[in-house]
C-alpha cells in the first residue's frame, strides 16, 4: 500500500467511501452513519438492512503496523473468550483486519451506553474485577509487535518532538523546558521508588471513556492503544479530584481488583509519574497531528498561549505531587 496515497485517502474519507468501502465486506448498508468520538483514528457507527448497526474503525497510516493491530485483535478475542465484556472485530473470511482500497478497516458490533460514575464505588469495585480479569489473560504471554509505556517513549522524546518542531510559544518555551525536565527527574524518582515491576500486556488506555454502562452491565472498547506495563496504569485515570477523594475511589478499585488478581503496593508509587507521562505525551499527540484538519477543529486552543501556560501549571503541579507519598492502600 502506498503510504502517501492511504494518508490522503484517510485524510479525505467521504460518507460514500465508508458505504463503498463497507459493501465491498459484504454489508448491506442502509446509507445512515454517525461519526463516532475518535480523532487518533476514523470511527462511525453504520446502519445495516433489517440487522443491527455496526461500527467500523478505519485505521490512521503508519501508526501501527498489520502484525501490531491483529496482536490487539487477539488480545481481545482472548479477552472475550474469557467472558470479559471486551466488544472484540468481527471475523469476516477468515480474518478480522481487512484491506479495502487504501484503507485497513475493522468491525464491531454497536454496544451503546454512558460513561461510569466516578462516584459510583460499587461501579468502581466492578470495574476493578474486570481489570484483573483483563490483566490475568494479559500476563499469560507478551505482545511481540507493541512497544511498552515507558519514560523515553513516552517522556523524552514527546518533549524532544515539541521542542524540536517549535510548537510552544517563544513566551512558555523556557518555562515549558525547565519544568519537563524537573518533571522527567520526578518520573525517574518514582520508578526507582517503585523498584521492579512486572510489564504484563494492558489495555493501555482505560479511562471513563473507554467503558459504557448500560442497564448496570458494562462494556469495554478500544484496545487500540495496548501495550506492556505496570498493572496501575489500567487503574489510575479513574481516579479524580483531590487525595481525599481518590482514596476511596483506589479503596473501591483495589477491592474489586484483587479478589481476581494481587496487587503489588509498590505500583501506588507510579500514579502521579504515569499522569506527568500522559500530560506530555498528549501535547506531543496533539502536536504529530496538527497537520490532520480534524485536530484543528476538535483542539482549536492547541497552540494558543492560554494552553501553554496552563500546561506549565499543570507539570509544577506535577512536580510537587511526585513529591507526596503516594496514596494510602490497604491489602483486602
């Protein structure tokens, strides 16, 4: 596949494209679509004569090799077959990627739903089931062809891309520079104080928005970010507020989690290092893709002087919170 051809091709999919494209698979298309909430990559939910919709990701260039997203495909069929509400691709002739023109497109069955309530602790104890779940299957084996969540990955070289491609404002550059660096130093400090820990396969991107509620049962969506390390980072991005709040909600989590699966305290250490990685590996996401109009018009403040500062901010904030001890867990 040529790789200019399929990068205009994915910049410039028209409604008539996902039909065509669609049929070619073998669906009866009833013409009604809806663009789904993904700008990483193309997702819409499809209407089918007399059956129910379904939903097709059509794969961004470049970002992932063949072998890489058939290892998620994988990853959740395992899942699933485990009985864990991971929706996984449908397998149509044999395989669940498909080539059609200069796309790589997946299907799904449509499960519709909210996002969980934070506040929810009997929510949270069932998701950390389910997170256990997931991580029991996961550290059966390893992925061959994902890479793992890492500082240089994610730390170093999202600083390195901004800097080296002048996106930050000449105003925020010296600041944005000097407190990345502390934060990189803090990362650094809370790995060393965590010691050792095992990298299993993840989901890799389990936040609130990645699960639906309905009617009490929940679903699981896009693996498409899955990859190796430490069990919290499935964990943390659905704790919220100050420490007095995150402590329940980790209390609830854990508790969920480790009636599948023990939890090594010493991960608690990772919380605020992974949230600083995420911080800066968004703004170098952001940054790869501002030459995508979608991201123009989904994050129009990007590379506005307001966001800099706050992200300056928010690194400080990081830096101290480094600093804490982490949050207090007891074993069940």
């Amino acid at each position: 596949m040529n790789g200019d051809a399929a990068a205009l091709a994915f910049a410039d999919l028209q409604p008539d494209d996902i039909l065509t494209e669609l049929g070619n698979l073998g669906f009866e298309c009833d013409g009604r679509f809806l663009a789904l909430n993904s700008y990483e990559n193309r997702v819409y939910q499809v209407g089918i004569e007399n059956d129910s919709p379904i939903v097709a990701k059509f794969y961004r260039p470049g970002r992932w090799s063949d072998a890489a997203i058939l290892e998620e495909h994988e990853f959740a069929i395992d899942l699933a077959r485990q009985e864990i509400p991971v929706i996984p691709p449908l397998l149509r002739a044999g395989t669940t990627l498909h080539h059609t023109g200069h796309h790589r497109v997946a299907v799904y069955e449509c499960h519709g739903g909210r996002a969980p309530d934070l506040d929810d602790y009997d929510l949270l104890t069932q998701l950390g089931r389910l997170v256990a779940r997931i991580h029991l299957e996961g550290q059966t084996r390893s992925f061959a062809h994902r890479p793992s969540i890492d500082i240089d990955a994610y730390g170093v070289e999202s600083l390195e891309y901004l800097l080296d491609h002048d996106f930050i404002p000449d105003d925020n550059r010296d600041a944005y520079e000097s407190v990345a660096e502390l934060v990189l130093d803090g990362v650094e400090a809370c790995f060393a104080r965590s010691g050792a820990i095992p990298e299993i396969r993840l989901h890799g991107d389990f936040h609130p928005g990645n699960v639906l509620v309905r009617r009490e049962q929940l679903h699981i969506v896009d693996l498409d970010d899955a990859r190796h390390g430490p069990a919290i980072q499935d964990l943390w991005m659905f704790l919220s507020g100050d420490r007095d709040e995150q402590t329940p909600q980790l209390t609830a989590l854990l508790e969920g989690y480790q009636s599948f699966r023990a939890f090594d305290a010493r991960e608690l250490h990772l919380i605020e290092a992974l949230r600083s990685l995420r911080l800066l590996h968004y703004a170098a996401w952001l940054a790869r893709r501002w030459d995508d109009p979608a991201f123009k018009i989904a994050f129009p403040w990007f590379d506005s002087r307001r966001y800099w500062d706050d992200q300056v901010l928010a690194l400080r904030e990081q830096v101290a919170l480094m600093q804490e001890p982490p949050l207090e867990w007891r074993d069940f």
